[in-house]
C-alpha cells in the first residue's frame, strides 16, 4: 500500500540571495513490490594532509606516512540509486547531482554496484580557476 506524500517548499519569486540551509535528494519509487537499486559509494579526498609530502611547513624532513589523511577514502554501504543504475558498467562516468562526479569501479556487478568518486562539484569549480 502507498503512503501519500506531501512536500512543503516555498518560492522566491523576487529571485533574492538567500543561504540555504541544504537540499533535498530523492530516488523515484521502483515498481511496486521492488525494492530500489542498493549501492555502494567511494568517496575520496586527498591522500595527504600536508601539501609537500615529507615536508613540514617549514620544509624540514619528516616521514611522509605521518601526513596520510585518514579520510582518504569513506566507504558509504547501503546507498540507493534509481534501479537503471544497475546496467551501468565498469568505467562508466556519471555525474551525480550535487555530489560530484562518479565512475563505475572494476568490481561492480548489476547486483552490487560500487560507485567512485573523482571529483567533488565544488572541487570541480575550484579546478576551472586553475
């Protein structure tokens, strides 16, 4: 049985700046009686927290080891996705809405996907200032 659901939003027809506090994202229902399309997402950042590697910030040498970021890579099981997802193949490139910008890793099946992330949307406009 479908629950209704209702969704409260507001206009700004004046087009004025206004900060938002954050977005919504949904998946479209599957079929009824399917679930929909569970995957696995890659997110990484930079593997170290120093910009020179083996450097401190005074240029002196230190073990490069110690400056690995420790949020390299987070692991988000239990994700969902629209079920076409599901015939996406290995080195695929999507973009993800408001995410960033994905490939589909070696390892993906139909029945596990497993997404990467190559770049952050916000990242993305900072690499076009360069």
């Amino acid at each position: 049985r479908a629950c209704p659901t209702v969704v409260y939003c507001t206009a700004d027809w004046a087009r004025e700046k206004v900060v938002k506090k954050g977005f919504l994202h949904w998946v479209s229902n599957p079929e009824p009686g399917k679930k929909p399309l569970e995957v696995t997402v890659n997110l990484y950042e930079k593997l170290f927290t120093a910009e020179r590697p083996g450097q401190d910030d005074d240029g002196e040498k230190v073990d490069y080891l110690t400056q690995l970021n420790p949020r390299s890579l987070t692991v988000r099981r239990g994700c969902y996705a629209n079920a076409d997802m599901a015939s996406a193949k290995p080195g695929g490139h999507f973009q993800f809405e408001r995410l960033g910008f994905f490939y589909v890793d070696d390892a993906s099946t139909s029945k596990k996907p497993i997404f990467n992330r190559t770049m952050e949307l916000s990242s993305s406009r900072d690499a076009k200032a360069v």
